[in-house]
C-alpha cells in the first residue's frame, strides 16, 4: 500500500489535484479518505455553539481515529470511514466501508500537522496557492455549498482562516516532499506525481 498526504490551505485547489491524480492512476486502486471527515463530533454542543467552534485548528479532528484507520487499511482490514456534516456541524450516523487499495489518498487542511500521520505517509505533497484565490475560492464554495454570506465568509476569513493558516498550515510546507503550485492547475506537477506514484507500486 501506498499511502499520500495531500495538505494545504483552504481553497488551495486540494481537491482538484486528487481528481486529477484518480484520473492518472489506475483505475479502482485508489481510496481518498477526506481529513474533513474526521472532525470531532460536535451533536452534543448546542447548536449556537457550534458556531464558535474553530474547524480550522489542529484540536477540532479526532487524529487517533483516523491514525487507527490508516494503520487497520495498511493491515489489510476494511474500514467504516466516518461522514460529516458542514451544515449542522456534526458526525452523521451514515459510514462509508471502506476496504485497503493500492493507493491511499489522506486529502486535507493539515494532513501533514500530525507527527504520527505523517510517519504512516509514503508521499507528502503540499498543495500552494496565492492567497487572494485562496480567499476567492473559498467565497464561491461557502455560498454554494454552505448557504453563507459573503459579509460571513469574508468576516470568518479574516478572523480564523487566516491566522490559523499562518499558524498551522503553512508551516506544514516543511514536511512536504512535493510543493504544489498553482494548485490543480499545474498538469506538470501532476503528471510527475503520478508517473513516480506508479514507478514505486511497480518496485514494491
């Protein structure tokens, strides 16, 4: 099994790279497990609490679960990955089975914060992207997908996005063994990945 981390900011174009890789690696071996759905359940804070919470710091995702869940798919036993929920803020009831492939894909924010997920990678990639489209991806996302305001998406970029990019994400550059920029625009970058990510299942 080959495992990748795939880290960086909010709107970095994350998800577009794994799209991307999927459609150059072989078919039915690769499985995304998405960091998003391992934050911590929040169903039992009340509701206008939940709004207060800070999703984009490192104590908002439960880290052993999804470590557990790394090491079980690498031991060759299926999993029941978790689903969340971005408009209630919380864990769904709903699993997704999830049996060992080929090719894992952990995609997320600060999927290279964690020192003990990092050691289970075999690929670290950081995803870079200027911040200003950062900032517009994100508003595009958060009034589609999210039922937000532009006032509210703009107001949370400043106070939590931001910083805690600054804080906790960007400094993860340092793990990557790949920087990605221009996010899932850079079909060069792409195409190297994918090319290395096939030439190391091949040796093993």
């Amino acid at each position: 099994m080959f495992i990748i981390g795939i880290a960086g900011g909010t709107g970095s174009g994350k998800t577009t790279v794994v799209k991307k890789l999927e459609e150059r690696l072989p078919k039915g071996e690769v499985t995304v497990i998405p960091l998003d759905s391992y934050y911590n359940d929040s169903s039992h804070v009340p509701v206008e609490e939940r709004q207060k919470i800070n999703f984009d710091h490192p104590d908002a995702f439960e880290w052993p679960l999804l470590i557990r869940h790394l090491q079980e798919l690498k031991a060759g036993k299926a999993i029941e990955q978790p689903t969340y929920d971005y408009i209630t803020s919380t864990r769904q009831k709903k699993t997704i089975h999830t049996g060992p492939s080929e090719i894992v894909i952990v995609e997320g924010i600060m999927t290279l914060h964690n020192p003990e997920l990092r050691e289970l990678m075999d690929l670290k990639v950081f995803v870079d992207a200027d911040g200003d489209d950062r900032l517009i991806r994100v508003i595009k996302r958060d009034i589609v997908e999210r039922g937000r305001t532009v006032e509210a998406v703009i107001e949370r970029y400043q106070r939590v996005l931001k910083p805690m990019h600054e804080q906790f994400i960007e400094p993860c550059k340092r793990y990557a063994n790949v920087i990605i920029p221009q996010g899932g625009h850079n079909n060069a970058a792409i195409n190297m990945m994918a090319k290395f990510i096939k030439q190391q299942l091949r040796e093993h």
